[in-house]
C-alpha cells in the first residue's frame, strides 16, 4: 500500500516544538475518546507544533496568521480527539504499519534537517527530553492518521462538464491576472509611544473612525486628521497599482468591496487598518479550455474532502466522547 507523505516541516516541528509532560506541563485530562484519554500534555504539544507551522505558512500575511492561530487553539482538542478516533478506527480494522515506513520517514527528517546526521536529531530530541522511541510513536501516529483519511477520499468519479462550468463561474477570480486597484487607506497604530494609549484603545478608535465613515463621515478628511501612515497628507489616497503589489489581506479586502465601499477593520502585527476601494479594473480570465484540468483537479478535491468530513462524523457519531 503506497502512504502519503507527511509535511516534511510538520514532522519537523512536532519533535522541535513538543515537551514531554515531565518537564512543565501537568499532565491532567483534557478529553476521554471511548475509555482512552488525551491529557492535557498532548493538547499543548499539539498546539505549539501546530501554531510553528501556521507562523511558517503566513509570514506574510500577520492578519491571516492571527485568525489561523485563534482557529487552531479553538479546535485543538477536537483535532487531537479525531486523531484518536481515527487510531482507534485502525486498530479495529486491523491495521498495521510496517516499520519501513516509519524509518522512511524518519530518515527524510534526518537528511533534510539534519544534512544525514542521525546524532544531531537524537540531540535536538533529547532537548525536548523526548526519545527517539516517543519521536518514533508521534511519527507513526501521523502517518495512520493519514493513511486512513487517504484510504476514506478514494478515488472520487470525474467531474462531469456542468460540475466544471459552475466551479469555472464561481471562482474565475482566482485565474485572473493583471487585477489593478487604487485604494485609500487610514492605518492606525497599535503602538503609538503614549503612556496613554494601549492597543485596546487605539482598536476602539479605529472602530469609531470607521463607524463615522459608513455613517457618512468623509475618508480623505478622517484620514487626514488621524492616519499615520506615508498617504495620510494626500486623504490616504494612493495611486493605481496593481494588486500583487498589495499585502494579500489588503488586496483581498479591497477587490472584495464595491467601488466606493470601505472594509471592516483589518488588524496587522503593529497597526489597524481601514480600507476604501476608490476604482478598480478587472484584468483578463483564460478561457475555460486552459483551465479545464485543474479544476477537475479541485472538484475531485472538495469531493475527497467531502467524504473524508461524512467518515469523521460516522466516527463521532459513534464514539463515546468527554470533554474536560
């Protein structure tokens, strides 16, 4: 049977970012998964090796990485359960992994992080105080976990023509290129060197700002008064450009709104931003022909996840689950 492979940087960070119950962490119950618990431990390892991978994806999007954080800390302990319904699943089916796989993948860690030095991972894992027998156990966890979630998608029947028109129509956005956009932007710090002022308050007047604007407050005068970024002198005006020059939450928000409309409050690393989409063009889609493959591709894809999503709530349907 062929495995998928792992994220190589998330079977990294598992082992750099975990700490073994021992050191900090007290080891109560966070849930009960058919008789089998998850301590409390296992909830935070998971946490901080998710939350290194999630910062490694959005470095440059701080306002996506923030909600894809709140997400994970949100849903950790319902992930950590599914894995254990699922680990549980595999055991009933009789399942096994022969231990090729796992050395496989470990010897995929140890060439690429560690350039063939199989000392310099026991080192870094001896730091973690965990050994290489728990490192083993997390990786062939992580690699059922898999498996089976590959073994529920299946191979999903082709999209039939129609399926590939309507995707083609709803999401002809994301081919586009050559998007051009000119905006007006009031950005308001979250650090502002006053003893007086918190990022807490400077959030509510940005708020306030933004609710006398959709009340009929005008953009370039409120950006005058209060922006502080370089287009604040000019109403916060800027000139055309196109939208790959754009923080991606910036020009997501933008292309989003009409023209004339202002954007709710987006929130970066140091800074609260407001956005007005001032005038837009649109720049040329390719015909449905060239993109034909990989939308059947996508289609297949939102299917396989489909009845991965059926197979997982089977699974919590049946089990006996408690939360702590």
């Amino acid at each position: 049977m062929q495995f998928p492979r792992l994220s190589f940087f998330a079977a990294v960070v598992l082992f750099v970012c975990g700490k073994s119950a021992a050191q900090s962490y007290s080891n109560g119950i966070a849930a009960v998964v058919n008789g089998k618990p998850i301590t409390q431990s296992e909830l935070r390892d998971n946490i901080k090796a998710t939350e290194q991978i999630i910062v490694f994806n959005n470095q440059n999007d701080p306002a996506k990485m923030k909600r894809e954080l709140e997400e994970l800390r949100h849903n950790a302990l319902d992930a950590l359960i599914d894995r254990e319904l699922i680990l549980i699943e595999f055991t009933k089916i009789g399942g096994t992994i022969k231990p090729q796989y796992v050395d496989d993948q470990i010897n995929n860690i140890i060439r690429e992080a560690f350039k063939g030095d199989r000392d310099a991972l026991v080192t870094e894992l001896a730091k973690s105080n965990m050994s290489m027998k728990k490192f083993r156990e997390l990786q062939e966890k992580m690699i059922i976990a898999n498996v089976m979630r590959a073994k529920q998608a299946g191979e999903p029947p082709p999209p039939t023509p129609r399926e590939v028109d309507e995707y083609y129509r709803k999401h002809v956005d994301q081919w586009r290129v050559g998007d051009q956009i000119k905006i007006s932007t009031i950005t308001i710090p979250k650090f502002t060197g006053d003893p007086g002022a918190t990022p807490e308050s400077q959030k509510k007047l940005v708020q306030e700002l933004r609710t006398k604007i959709v009340g009929g407050a005008d953009f370039a005068t409120t950006a005058r008064t209060y922006s502080q970024d370089s287009r604040a002198e000019f109403g916060g005006s800027w000139d055309w450009m196109p939208r790959t020059e754009l923080m991606p939450a910036i020009a997501n928000a933008a292309m989003e709104l009409k023209v004339g409309g202002v954007s709710q409050i987006l929130e970066q690393e140091t800074s609260y931003i407001i956005v007005a989409c001032d005038a837009k063009k649109l720049g040329e889609a390719p015909p449905l022909d060239k993109v034909r493959g990989d939308i059947q591709k996508m289609i297949q894809q939102e299917k396989s996840k489909k009845a991965i999503d059926e197979w997982m709530q089977s699974l919590r349907k049946k089990a006996v689950i408690r939360k702590f």
